[in-house]
C-alpha cells in the first residue's frame, strides 16, 4: 500500500510540476511572443545581427527612406537624404538609439500575435517628414554640431528634423567612434541634447512677468551695460539706456531681464520653468523620450545667481524637442500637441495597421499669456531683428547666444510662424558658432522660406 501511495503521490506532484512549466511556457509565449519573434536571431528578419528584412518607410511626398530588395535591407538614394535621416530611421546595427526601424519594428515587420511574422505583408510606415527638406535643414547645420526641427504647430506633425554630426550608413567612417567630430554621433540631439538656453530663456522669464507683475508693461529700466546686485554683477552685450519690458525683450538687454528676474524670484522662475514644459521628459506618440530640464536655481540662491538665471547663463539646461513644443504651444493659444513623425502604418491591402492619435503636451498656458507672448515675439522679429531676415515669412521669435566655457557659444533660434495659414514652429541650436542671429537665426530662416517654397 505505502509504495503504491507513493508513487501516486509522486506522480501527483509530476503531473502538478508539468502543468506549471506548461503554463509558464504559455504564458511567456503570449506574452513575450512579439519579442521572441522579433529578435535578431530570427534568420527571417536578421543575418548576423543586421536586418534584412522589414517593411518600407516612406516621407510625405512617397520617398522611400529604408525598404527590402532581394533579401537585402536598403534605404535612400540620395547620400544626403541617407544622412539627414540616420537619427529617424536608425541603422540596420542598431548603433543609434530611438531609430524607428527599433521602435516600431512590430508594425515593419507585420507582426501579429497569430501568424507570427508576415513575411508576404509587411506594413509600410508613412511619414510626416520631408526628406529633402531634412536634407536641406542638415546642410543649414553643417559644419557645426546642433539640431534643427519644424512643426506644424496645429496638428503636432513634424516636417523636418535633423541631428548634427550624422553620416551616410552606406560609408560609414572607420574613425568615427574616436574622432571628436562624431561625438554623441549616435544620439539624435533634438531629443537627446541638453543645453545652456543663453536669451531663448528670457521667453521664460518673459512669461513670468506676465502673469506676475502687474505693472511690468509701465516700468522702464536703465541698462548702462551692468547691473550691480549687491552679491555680483550681470554683464549686458551693449549699452541699451532707458527700455521698457518689450524694448529689454526685443534687443535682449541682460540689466533688465536679470533686474525683472530679481523682482519675480528663484520660485516664480522655477514654476514658469515648469509651466513652459520644459522640467521633465516629454513621452512621444513615435515611442521616444525628450530628455528633462533643469532649474536649479533656488530661494538658497544670491540675487545675482537669480539674476544670471533670468538670463539664460546660470546652471539651467533645456532640451531642444520641449523648447520646440513650448513654442507650439505660445503660438497655438497656449497648448500643443506632443510632436511626432509617425503618421500611420499600412498593410499591402492599405487598411491601416497603425494611426497616429496625437497626445497633449503636458503645457498649459492661459490664452492671454500665449497671446501676449506672442505678440512679443513677433516685436522681437518686426522691431529688432529685421523681417528681411525671414524673407515671405512673418515670424515670431527669439534668438540666444549662449556663452560656453569651451569655445564660441551655442547659438539658438526659437520661433514660429505668425500667420497660422502657415501654422509652424521652429528650433535649432548651432553648437560652438557664435550669435544666436547669425547662425540659428538664419538657418532657421532658410528651413522656414524653403518649407514656404515648397507649399506656394
Ligand atoms: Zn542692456
């Protein structure tokens, strides 16, 4: 009997362990299936850890930016478009990170969770973007490091976006990984890059004003180019005499922005930092992540530290894609769509597999805030920089020239258009070129007349 018990018993215990592995089998098949079957060991899709085989990806006007030919993963013809759209499309070796052929590979590759892997029905991904224009926006960056990007602040799409150093995956440099001009190669900057904002950052402060100091359209202030605070001194670029808050705004004057910035306070700085969207990581429908700001400035701080962060050159950073985003949001009356890139995915029979459902930004501004801000921006470009600059483009806008320790500064330009019949925002940062102006200023003005060229 006891043997007979015991072997019941053993075969209970048997049966139980086979039907847990079973389920944890299935359950992990059902789960991590897509994973599975998407890793590049799977000869179908990978050879050797690079991919072959994937749906197209095509931009706006139809262009094919990556697609699969005898068994062989291609992309661009053009090497200029090839390089413009590294960052985008990613590398079939997975070097950059937040490529789209990683990032939305379940929808290139057909994947489904009961046929597996289609290899007869690959989807095709449809852009927002403009390859040429990326390609012309990469050549407005060059030689210098930075990004540049355009959005439709209306819809949230963007039309343009380029990240540079970049280079052509076909000819790849052999010294690319130890050769200071490649450096953070692989990163695309609009969403990875963090930098001194320098006078773009006065919009910031610019908006604190606004909602805090009833008065500030009826006080004057008197640049002689510094301003003594007791613990320190702020430089200005020039002697700007007697202005008013649009006067200091339009010629970017340092001695009124750091005055206005010791009125408001570390607190009242820090929560416009906050309300501009511009503190924390922005999560975007195309599966990427902004890098998050800082404000480190603080009530602990001296007012000439307040001062120098109320110009844009105390500790504080900010990410191009949520100063973009920001911009969206003061010329769309105060909120915006996250922008993004991946319009839709269709199968071979053109159902759609995959539709963008543009998400809100986490900014909110009020709709007078938004339209004084505006307004501001667009005295900016009317009053001091020059409409000439920006050619059939009625632009809104703020350049910075963000001094560096390590060469000439970043230069910085942040703006969109006025007229909203032609309703797009623009960012771009030149690393180590000199004047916000001169160099963002002008690349930016160049992207926007050639997007306004291509829809006359
Ligand atoms: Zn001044």
């Amino acid at each position: 009997m006891k043997t007979i018990n015991k072997r019941i018993l053993l075969l209970v215990v048997v049966t139980i362990l086979f039907l847990a592995i079973t389920g944890l089998l299935m359950f992990s098949m059902f789960f991590h299936a897509e994973e599975y079957a998407l890793q590049s060991v799977n000869g179908h899709l990978y050879e050797n850890g690079v991919l072959i085989s994937a749906g197209d990806i095509v931009d706006v006007n139809g262009t094919k930016l990556a697609y699969t030919e005898d068994g062989e993963r291609k992309y661009a013809d053009s090497a200029q478009v090839r390089t413009a759209l590294l960052h985008i499309i990613g590398d079939d070796a997975g070097f950059i990170a937040g490529g789209i052929q990683d990032t939305f590979r379940e929808e290139l590759c057909g994947y489904n969770i009961i046929y597996g892997v289609n290899q007869t029905a690959r989807n095709t991904l449809q852009l927002s973007l403009d390859a040429d224009l990326c390609a012309y926006a990469y050549n407005e960056l060059r030689p210098y490091k930075g990004c540049i990007a355009v959005c439709n602040y209306k819809t949230g799409e963007l039309v343009c976006m380029a990240s540079s150093p970049s280079y052509d995956m076909y000819d790849k440099p052999d010294n690319i990984d130890n050769n200071d001009e490649y450096e953070g190669v692989y990163i695309n900057r609009l969403y990875g890059g963090l930098y001194t904002p320098g006078s773009i950052f006065k919009v910031v402060t610019a908006l604190s004003a606004i909602e805090n100091i009833d008065d500030i359209y009826n006080q004057t202030f008197y640049c002689d180019g510094s301003y003594s605070t007791g613990d320190g001194e702020i430089i200005c670029n020039d002697v700007h005499g007697t202005v008013t808050f649009q006067q200091a705004l339009n010629q970017s004057c340092n001695v009124a922005f750091a005055q206005i910035a010791v009125q408001l306070g570390a607190d009242n700085l820090n929560h416009a930092f906050q309300q501009a969207g511009l503190a924390t990581p922005h999560k975007t429908i195309d599966r990427l992540s902004s890098t998050a700001g800082s404000f480190s400035t603080s009530t602990e701080n001296s007012d000439s530290e307040v001062g120098w962060a109320g110009i844009g050159q105390s500790t504080t950073l900010v990410n191009p894609y949520s100063f973009l985003t920001f911009m969206c949001a003061v010329a769309n009356g105060g909120t915006a769509y996250e922008p993004y890139f991946v319009r839709s995915a269709v199968n071979g029979n053109n159902r759609q597999v995959y539709t963008a459902k543009p998400v809100d930004s986490s900014i909110t501004l009020s709709k007078t805030t938004a339209s004084t801000l505006k307004e501001l921006l667009r005295s900016d470009v009317s009053d001091f920089y020059g409409d000439y600059i920006f050619g059939d483009v009625t632009m809104c806008g703020k350049t910075g020239t963000a001094e560096r320790d390590d060469g000439l500064p970043h230069a910085w330009f942040a703006g969109f258009s006025y007229d909203e019949s032609f309703p797009y925002a623009v960012i771009a940062v030149l690393e180590n070129s000199g004047s916000g102006l001169r160099y963002a200023g002008h690349a930016a003005a160049n992207v926007m007349q050639e997007l306004y060229d291509k829809q006359s």
